[in-house]
C-alpha cells in the first residue's frame, strides 16, 4: 500500500491509497439482506467495487442508478458490481427497492473496508477538512490486486468514466 503524496492536500496526509498491483484488502461484510459476503466470494474473477457515503442521497442515488443501468454491460464483461456504504443492512434494502438495485450492496458501519481501501478518511468538504466517506471505486482482478482505482470521483458521469477506462461499451438508453 501506498501512502498520498500529490494530493496530499485534497486527502489528507494520513489516507492511505491503493495502486494497481497491490493486493485488495480483504473483506467480509453484511450485504442488504444481512447475509455474509467477502472479497473472497469473488476469488479467481475480477470485481468492482465501489465506495459511496450514504444510500438514498442525491449523488450516490445518481451513481448507484448509473451502475444499475450499466449492470448488462459490466456483467457481459465479466464484472460484477458491489456496493459498499457506512448503511445498516436495512437500509440497504430500502435503497435496493427504491430504485430497483440489481447489484451487491454491503453494509461497512465501522468504517473499517473503507479505510483499508483508502476510501475513508480526510477529505475537504466546503473547504473545510474532514473525516469521511471518499468516494471511490476499485477494479479488483482476478489475483485479487487492484488492477484500477478512482478516488475523489464525482457521482455524475463517474460510471461511464469507468466503463471508457475498462473498455466495456456502454448499453444504457440516452432518454
């Protein structure tokens, strides 16, 4: 793992960063219907996993939604998609109704697989430091390594940034 070092401004200078190559912390969390998931459920295939602050808000609404309607196309690619928020399972499944998730939502209320993906910690909100989510997302190969990382994103758009950066065709409607 990798400390920040040229955005130590806008992370921090605690927050720990992952790179590709190195290995994904693991985890075992509980998904929105309180039943166990880890990283290691995903052993041998890559994953992504994204990170987001608190279900039912208007930007991880708008991200969750987006990774919802980019779902066929990732899953064609190999990729499945996990969610992983502060939420209580409960929560989870509110928010999976809500909007029709069809993807892994786990809940992380301790906080403890975001900090140990870097995905939790100082961060400026209004100019102002403080703790918290940072939003982020992971491609975790098949070995287990981080093979791509995107701290800081913005929810809006961020979703087919990923899929340029991994070359999967977008299959969401423009309506």
């Amino acid at each position: 793992m990798t400390t920040s070092s040229s955005s130590d401004k806008e992370y921090g200078q605690n927050n720990i960063r992952l790179e590709a190559g190195d290995p994904a912390p693991a985890f075992t969390l509980l998904n929105d219907a309180d039943e166990q998931v880890s990283l290691s459920d995903y052993a041998g295939k890559p994953v992504l996993i994204y990170f987001y602050p608190r279900a039912n808000t208007p930007g991880c609404t708008t991200e969750a939604c987006d990774f919802r309607d980019e779902s066929a196309a990732l899953n064609d690619a190999g990729i499945p998609v996990v969610g992983i928020s502060p939420d209580k399972p409960v929560k989870l499944a509110k928010f999976r109704e809500d909007h029709g998730l069809n993807f892994t939502l786990l809940s992380d209320p301790d906080k403890e697989t975001m900090t140990a993906f870097g995905a939790f910690g100082e961060k400026k909100n209004y100019g102002k430091v403080v703790q918290g989510v940072i939003r982020s997302t992971f491609l975790v190969n098949a070995e287990g390594e981080i093979e791509k990382a995107w701290y800081n994103v913005r929810a809006k758009g961020h979703v087919q940034r990923v899929l340029r950066d991994l070359g999967v065709e977008s299959q969401a409607s423009d309506s």
